[in-house]
C-alpha cells in the first residue's frame, strides 16, 4: 500500500473489529454462534460472517453462549466417524423389529439388545443390561457426553426418577429449532408403538416422565 497513512487507518479499523468482537463475545453482534467454520478454523456466526477473533479450539465464557469447542463439535463437517457411522447403519437395518425382553437379535430385540447389536465388538456376546452398559462405558472413559454434545451413532441412556439405568438407544440425529431436537432409535415394550422404533427428546435428552437423561456413550472413543 502506497500511502502509509491508510494503511495505518486499515490496521486500526482491523484491532478495533477484533476487541469489540472479544469484548461483547464471540458472533454476539452477528446473531450468535451457528458453528464452526472448519476450512478457517474459526466460528460461524448466524448472519454468515466468521468471527475475525474467535478459533474453534478455544473456548469463550460469553454468557449463554456455546463455548467454541463445543461449536466444534456440534458443527460436525464431516459427519459421524466411520465406527459411528457403521454403528447407525446397523440400527437403522433393525427398525421394525418386534420387541423381546432379553432378545439380541432381528427376530426380538429390548433395547439392551439393540445396543449390543449395533456395537458388539464393544460390549462383545455376552447379553448385558443397560446398566452394566452403562457402568462399562464409565470405566472405559466413554461415558461422559453431555446431552448437548451427543452426535450420531452415539449411545444413550436413561434413568428413572431414582436414578436407575432403565433404558437405552441409539442417537440418529441431533437437530434443531424445536423443542424435541434428539432423534434417537430405540427398542420400545410400550404396546401402541412397539418394537425397534424412532423416537424424539426434548434438549436436555428427557423422554419422558420415567425416562431422564442419564448419560451419552461413545464406545471406543479413543479408537474414533
């Protein structure tokens, strides 16, 4: 740039966009975080526009915000990985099959089943309830996804009011904009829908009343 002094003017204009995106928050004038723009390693904001300021791999304590990190993660660019992925073809080959306490196959299923179906090199033959599931992921280190956080092809469990494991699925989809955003595919005992079925959670992954949100799984994590 010829004149010194426009060029000063432009690296001005540049520092004071990037301390007020930094001091009001990371996309705050622009409508918020949509996600992660993976090709320049920096959020997406709602209008469009990337943040000049604001990287993927931080993370920004902006109130009521999504830290970037987990934009990251929702983001998702490249869709579930190909463990999960197989994982989610094999639930979605299962639905319609009737329901069957203890059962582990296309012929009955519960939902226990489901999920040793769908990752049995994981959880291996040997038939287990969705709480010895549970506890298995937790001593892995697979366990702890936040209902926010649950991506495709995850696993999910439930509790009931007392806090025990009484159910399990397989995440499918995570949208949203209403207020059921988690898609999941479930082995259902209940008579009018039952057998291995589609169903929807509210955010925080409540089903319903019998059926809160214990924990997501990612088995085999660190193999991903």
């Amino acid at each position: 740039m010829d004149n010194p002094a426009v060029f000063l003017m432009a690296i001005m204009l540049m520092l004071n966009t990037n301390l007020a995106d930094a001091s009001r928050g990371c996309c705050s004038m622009h409508g918020g975080i949509e996600g992660c723009n993976a090709a320049m390693n920096k959020l997406q904001c709602q209008d469009g526009s990337v943040s000049p300021s604001c990287f993927c791999d931080k993370e920004t304590d902006q109130s009521g915000m999504k830290t970037q990190t987990a934009a990251k993660r929702s983001a998702s660019p490249d869709g579930p990985t190909p463990v999960r992925q197989k994982a989610l073809q094999a639930a979605e080959k299962l639905l319609g099959a009737p329901y069957r306490s203890g059962g582990q196959n296309p012929q009955g299923t519960d939902c226990s089943g489901l999920i040793q179906q769908v990752y049995g090199n994981y959880f291996g033959q040997t038939k287990m309830n969705a709480d010895q599931q549970f506890h298995k992921l937790e001593d892995q280190g697979d366990e702890n996804i936040h209902a926010s956080e649950l991506e495709p092809g995850d696993a999910i469990y439930f509790e009931d009011q007392n806090g025990h494991i009484n159910h399990a699925a397989v995440v499918e989809q995570v949208a949203s904009g209403n207020d059921r955003p988690i898609h999941i595919i479930a082995a259902s005992s209940n008579p009018i829908r039952n057998g291995v079925v589609r169903e929807s959670l509210r955010s925080e992954g409540t089903m319903d009343a019998t059926h809160h949100y214990a924990g997501g799984g990612r088995p085999g994590r660190h193999l991903q």
